[in-house]
C-alpha cells in the first residue's frame, strides 16, 4: 500500500490507510506485535499524539508484524 509522503490531505490519507488495515478480518490485534500497536494508533483520531509517520515507520511496522507473524507460525503449538 502506497500513501502519499506529503500534502495537505497525507495525514488523512495514511489514517485511512491504516484505519482499513486495523479494520480487516485478519488483523492480529494492537497486542500483537508493536507494530500492531503502532497501526491501531496512527489509524486513531487525528488527536492522538502519534501522527502518522514517515515511510522508515510505515516500513519498521509492517517488518514488525511480518517477523513477529513468522516465529509465531513457526513455533510448535502449545
């Protein structure tokens, strides 16, 4: 997913990107992974503290949700 790194509808547009991945059936869960948290932040009001980042966090989340969803797969279940 590719948003846009400036303008003045960027942070409406990341949030709305976000706010449709959080949405998602398959979404793990702002406990998931930090980068779950990250997501459900920044797909949070415009009010949130957060802001919406720049592509090195877009990138360091969603490497964080992909390392954190491998181990897990890979680990025998309980």
């Amino acid at each position: 997913m590719q948003g846009p790194g400036r303008g003045p509808d960027r942070a409406a547009v990341i949030r709305g990107a976000a706010d449709r991945i959080v949405q998602l059936a398959d979404f793990r869960g702002a406990l998931a992974s930090a980068g779950e948290t990250w997501l459900r932040d920044c797909a949070g009001p415009t009010t949130n503290s957060g802001g919406t980042g720049s592509h090195k966090q877009w990138v360091w989340a969603g490497n964080v949700q992909h390392i954190t969803h491998a181990v897990r797969q890979a680990q025998p279940p309980a």
